[in-house]
C-alpha cells in the first residue's frame, strides 16, 4: 500500500491541480528539470514564445509552476535554445504529438524581443 494519499476525483477537484509531473535529466548537463502536463485548454492555447510555453511546463516536483512572472519569462530567454527545445519536445511527446509537429513547431518559432533588447 503507498504512502501516498490518494483522493476521489469529483466535480469538486480542482482539475487544473490533477497532473503528472515527470523528471527529466537535460542531456549533456548535470542539470534536471520537473515538467507537468498540460491541460487541453492549455495545450491547444500555447503561445508561440518559446520562454512562454516553457513557463507554462517548468514545475517543482509538487508540480508548482516555477516561472510565473513576465520577469521569470525573460530570464527563460538565457537558456540554450536546444535545452528550450529538449524540454518542449520532450513534454509534446508526453502528450502524443507527433515528432513532424514537434519540428514545425519549433521551425516556426519566432523570437521575441526581450526588454534587455537595443534597437539600433
């Protein structure tokens, strides 16, 4: 028997708290990072920013969202574009994309520019 308190999904449960949060070692780094699923209206509305959708999956391993500020979007934006992208596929495949819509979503992808930006 787990240890785990287990509770009865209902019309009550707050929904938007009932996901799995998964572990994932970034390749080539001493780094981890938990991710969560997203929910469908959250997944079908993901932003086109990459540092967005990443605010939208980074979680702590209670599945508490990390990054939750336009500040904390904007420090996402000093990540390696292949570790956004590892984490992006990575919780796509979690949802059962395809790895041909992976690629066009991140071939699409469309940097913003950050405030710390200098128009010339």
């Amino acid at each position: 028997m787990s240890s785990t308190e287990r509770h009865v999904l209902s019309r009550d449960t707050d929904l938007s708290k009932v996901c799995r949060v998964f572990k994932l070692d970034i390749p080539g780094t001493v780094y981890t990072v938990h991710v969560r699923e997203l929910g469908l209206d959250e997944f079908d509305n993901l932003p086109k920013n990459l540092p967005e959708q990443l605010a939208l999956m980074i979680v702590d391993e209670n599945g508490q969202l990390q990054y939750t500020t336009p500040e904390d979007v904007e420090r996402l934006k000093k990540l390696s574009l292949g570790v956004m992208r590892f984490i992006v596929t990575e919780v796509a495949r979690l949802h059962g994309a395809s790895p041909d819509a992976i690629e066009a979503a991140i071939k699409n992808y469309k940097p913003t520019p950050s405030a710390d930006s200098v128009s010339a």
